[in-house]
C-alpha cells in the first residue's frame, strides 16, 4: 500500500506545483519540460524526483512509463500548460499558435498513466480566448476519458501569497465526484471582523514578503541577510537557510534611477505602460510576470531605486529562500514570474487529497 498519493508534473517548468504538492505530503515521481535551464532548476531543488527534458510531442508511453515504473503509480498528473498562446498580454495571439494545443499532449499522457485525478493550470484569457472554444475542448477532452471536470478562476492572493495573480483550474476526478475549490485562508481587513467563523488571516504585502531582505543598489548583489525576519511569512520563507541566492538587483542607467525616484509607490513608471509600476509597502504585488517576448524587470522597489530582484520575485511567488534558481538573469526572471505559487498549489493538493 502507497504511503501517500503520488504526482506526475508535466510543463513542470523551475516546480511551483511539484513543490506545493510536496509541501501537501504527496510524492513526485516526475518533472517534465522542455527548457534545460528548468530542468537544471528543477533538479537542483528536487533531487529526488525523476526528470525527463523533451519536447513533450516527442516523449514516448516507454519513457513515461520507464520513468514513473507503472501506471499503477501514478495518483495525480498536474501541469502548468505554457499559457502565452491564450494570454491577454500576448498581442500577436494566433489561434493557429502550438502552444495553444499543447492540452493534447497532456491528454495523450493521462491515457497512458490512468490517474485517479488531473489539475490543469492557465490564464484566465483562456476562456475568452476563441468565445471560450479552448475551455470547451479541454472539458470535453477530460470528460471523454472519464473524469468529472471542473474549472474555475481562484486568486493566489486568497492563499497567503503576496500578490494579486488570478488564475484559471481544470480539475478532473475519476471517482464521480465533482472537485469544490478549497476555502480561502486569507482576506482583506474590512472583511476580517466580519468573517471571525471563517478565521481570515489579513493579505500577505509587499512589506510582509520581502521587508527583510538587505537593500541594494542598482546592479549590487548580496548573498548575506543582515536582519532578523520581521513577520511570520518572512521566518516562514527563510526557514533554516543561511545562504541569501538570486539577491541581485537590475543594473540601470542613471535615467532609470531617476525615473524610479521620482515615481510614487502604487504607480506607473511610464504613462504609456500602466502595468509596470513602483510597488506599494502596504498593498500586495500585482501578477508576476514571466517577461513577455524580452524578459525584464518588471516592477521597481517600493524604496530603493531599482527594479525588483529574483529572489524578491520569488518571495512574492510564495518560494522559500532556499529555492534557488539558475540560468541567466533573463531567463530566472522568466522561471519565476512562469511558476504557479507554491502556497497556492499546497492549498489545491490538500484539497485534492479528499478526492483521491
């Protein structure tokens, strides 16, 4: 008898649903994804897991299964679907776009692994993407194979993550029973005295995440705290790490700095780009983003004058200092900002326990 339901991660990308899953007490068997600095950035951080770095169109029923050891294993297949096809940022969107069929292959391996259940991760633009025909196959796909689906919206924010990033779930059961999202764990103040059967903890900030972490100036990099954490979810991403990793700030030319300076927390940097913004010490991050077509920093220190680093990104992500992340500054930015949070993902998996 297994001890604790196993996982299969494809699309596994740097692991944000690998390690929520592992956070909830599943084991994962396996990471798939085509990009090597996600490999390397999966296998540093899950030593234990099997990895395989293919283009998922290419991978065979023998290599899955080789790597699993049968499908008798296999409890939960997730997958984080690269969304940039179905995306509302995406201003060339082509319903011709690959990407945008990359479920088949994720179905294709759920028939040969007969999970007791499935989780899709993506944008919420998918379902309005084509009058909302991709939702629709992506059901009927599921249900096809025997799974009652459901799909829904969910705010990581409502989940202890410092930040505002909504995203849509497909979650297919095999045992009839239809999947009910977990309940919120977090809520904003005015609500709180009104929900004390609820138990809402308050909004994770920007102050609550990353307020500890040493201050830099452009193109410096620390590898060293230099203060006690200031609040529980900042102990709780330290954990027992001494090592600071990914602290380096965005190098930028003196009209950046300027530009940041000048720049009130809350708002824009630029008129014409109302998404990149100075962030707030008492407001939650807005979505981390991946980068779009030339991955850069994103969103400016809410005190210093520079951009963000990667592990600031990472801590408003919800992964633990520990958690560390390779390639080129580009491309970690990318990793981290393309990640479902790993507070969020926990959150889905113990609730998906009570299914399987």
């Amino acid at each position: 008898m297994k001890s604790s339901p196993s996982v299969v991660d494809l699309f596994c990308g740097a692991g944000g649903l690998t390690l929520g899953f592992k956070r909830a007490g599943y084991r994962v068997l396996l990471g798939l994804d085509v990009d090597w600095d996600a490999i390397r950035t999966y296998m540093l951080n899950n030593p234990e897991v099997a990895w395989i770095n293919k283009d998922i169109r290419k991978v065979t029923a023998e290599e899955i299964l080789d790597a699993v050891g049968s499908r008798d294993n296999v409890d939960v297949v997730v997958a984080g679907i690269p969304c940039e096809g179905y995306s509302l940022l995406n201003r060339r969107y082509d319903p011709s776009d690959p990407r945008n069929y990359l479920f088949v292959e994720f179905m294709r391996i759920v028939k040969i692994l007969k999970p007791k259940a499935v989780l899709i991760e993506n944008v919420p633009g998918l379902i309005r993407r084509e009058f909302g025909r991709f939702r629709v196959e992506i059901e009927r796909a599921l249900e096809d194979l025997g799974f009652t689906t459901r799909s829904f919206t969910i705010n990581a924010l409502n989940y202890g993550v410092p930040q505002r990033r909504v995203r849509l779930f497909f979650v297919g059961i095999q045992s009839g029973r239809g999947f009910e999202p977990p309940e919120p764990t977090h809520g904003p103040p005015n609500l709180l005295s009104f929900a004390s059967s609820t138990r809402l903890k308050p909004y994770v900030t920007v102050w609550d995440a990353i307020s500890d972490l040493p201050p830099l100036r452009p193109g410096e990099e620390k590898t060293r705290y230099e203060s006690e954490p200031k609040t529980e979810y900042q102990r709780i991403m330290r954990g027992e790490c001494a090592r600071l990793y990914n602290h380096r700030a965005p190098g930028h030319p003196e009209w950046t700095v300027r530009l940041i300076e000048s720049t009130k927390p809350g708002h824009p940097l630029y008129g014409t780009f109302k998404q990149r913004i100075r962030l707030s010490w008492d407001e939650p991050a807005p979505t981390i983003p991946a980068g779009g077509v030339r991955p850069q920093w994103f969103f400016a220190h809410p005190e210093q004058p520079r951009g963000i680093t990667v592990r600031e990104a990472a801590r408003l992500q919800s992964f633990p200092d520990s958690y560390v992340f390779v390639g080129s500054l580009i491309k970690q930015r990318v990793l981290v900002g393309d990640a479902v949070p790993p507070l969020l993902a926990e959150a889905l998996a113990r609730k998906l326990a009570e299914y399987i």
